[in-house]
C-alpha cells in the first residue's frame, strides 16, 4: 500500500516533457573580426580563449571552431553545475583573456538556451519590400517586440541585406594626395560622433550646448574633411565613391523554392 501511494503521487507530481532536454551543458563564446581567415582566427582568437579558459572549475571539456570572420569556443560543464554559475566563471576569465587577443575584437558569451532551445522559425512576407527593407524591419523592429516574449533566449535574424554605408577608396587619388586608407577611416570615425558642450545662461534661462555630428546620410560622409592642402580641404568625396549597400554575405535563406527570404 505504501508502494502504491508513493506510485500514486509520482504520477501526479513527476514532470512530463515531450522532447527531454538531453544537450550538454555548456557555455558558447562567440568572437567575430571580419575578414580574416580561418588560419588567423585559429592562432590570434580561438587558441589564446582555449587556452586560458582551461583550468575553470568542474568543466568536462572544451571545443573551439574557426571559421572565416568568427570564431566559436564550447566550454562543456559537468551535468550537475548551474549555468549561471559557469556562465559566471567563464565571464571572469574572459576579462582577462580580452588582453591576450587583438586591440578591437570582442569575445561575447552566447545566449543561454540549450541545443533544444531553438523552437520557432519564421519569414516575412511583404512583396513591396526589397530584401534590404526587410532586414532592418527584423532588425529593428520585430526582433526587439520579440525579445520581450517570456522565455524567450534569443532572436537571430536570417537572410537579407544589412545596410551599410560603403566607401569605395581610390586608390591612385589617394596616392595623388599622400593620404593613406588608416587616415581614411580614423577622420570618417571622429566624425561620427556627437560631443557635449557646457551649460549656457541667458536671461534666466540655462541652454545646454551640444554638437551634432552623426551621420545621417550618404553626403555627410562624402563631406568629411581628410586634410588640408594649402587652404583648399581634401574631402572624402575628392578619393572615394560613398554608396549605400549591403554587407558581404556567406549565404542565402530561401523557402519553398520560391526566392529568398528574410525572417528570424
């Protein structure tokens, strides 16, 4: 009787799961420096993270993966660790490993669901929309109004173009000007920028100062001033086509044979 009872209250108590969440229980570090090849990303990104995150507390294993432009490491916990916890942990090291890797990249913790996590996918559908358009509609929209959904980890956005602005260098005028590409890139950054002033009092009144610099639109990089030669200046415009694009892709999302599409 007592066997039956404690049956009994199993069967009403035990949690019942459909698919069981067997994945292991690991951390997911992503670093992305565009550009560079899988050799580069092997010896400058993924190996100094393998290696000074060796030696954490209770980790089962780890295993990195590099490709073009990104670089994943898989930090494997014991099944019986909290993922805070080690999330915690591989954090801590991670602060430190920031100064054995290049000025500029940054490796970033994934989010903290499990390999079952990923539950949904979806597409956007608006015909008088290009692939552009509809991106930054995910991007910017949909994504963050999706992010606020309870239990929700993550949103990745797929397919597409993500616009960016594009300055096509040439390279003979920038050798005419005795400018390099560095310079090029330094002034179009500063430039981008707002700056605050001080507090201004008139009449009784306070006007706070500030600097509008950002961009906004293609002629505001094309007028970016690179340097100045006697008192004419040498703009952007004078070395270089600004266009808007989109930025390089390793792939394409399509549904059903019928185009690409862009969804999350």
């Amino acid at each position: 009787m007592a066997v039956a009872a404690y049956g009994f209250h199993s069967v009403n108590n035990t949690k019942v799961d459909a698919i069981p969440d067997l994945s292991e229980n690991q951390v997911i570090i992503f670093t992305e420096w565009m550009g560079r090849s899988p050799q580069i990303m092997e010896d400058q990104v993924t190996y100094p993270l393998v290696s000074n995150l060796q030696g954490i507390p209770k980790i089962k294993n780890i295993r990195a993966n590099s490709m073009f432009g990104m670089s994943f490491v898989f930090v494997v916990f014991e099944d019986d660790v909290d993922i805070y916890w080690a999330r915690t942990r591989v954090l801590e090291r991670l602060n430190y490993a920031q100064r054995l890797i290049p000025e500029g990249v940054v490796p970033t913790l994934g989010p903290d669901g499990t390999g079952l996590g990923h539950i949904f996918w979806y597409t956007l559908d608006a015909p008088s929309y290009d692939l552009g358009e509809l991106r930054a509609l995910q991007d910017w929209y949909i994504k963050f109004a999706l992010q606020t959904v309870p239990g929700v980890s993550e949103v990745a956005s797929f397919g597409g173009f993500q616009k960016q602005y594009q300055i096509i260098i040439n390279p003979l005028k920038l050798s005419y000007f005795n400018i390099s590409a560095d310079e090029v890139i330094q002034k179009v950054r500063a430039n981008n920028n707002d700056v605050g002033g001080r507090k201004f009092e008139l009449a009784g009144m306070g006007y706070i100062i500030k600097g509008v610099g950002y961009i906004a639109q293609i002629k505001d990089i094309e007028e970016i001033s690179l340097k100045t030669q006697g008192t004419i200046p040498v703009r952007v415009k004078d070395i270089a086509t600004v266009q808007m694009g989109g930025e390089l892709r390793l792939g394409i999302v399509e549904e059903n044979g019928e185009g690409e599409k862009v969804g999350g």
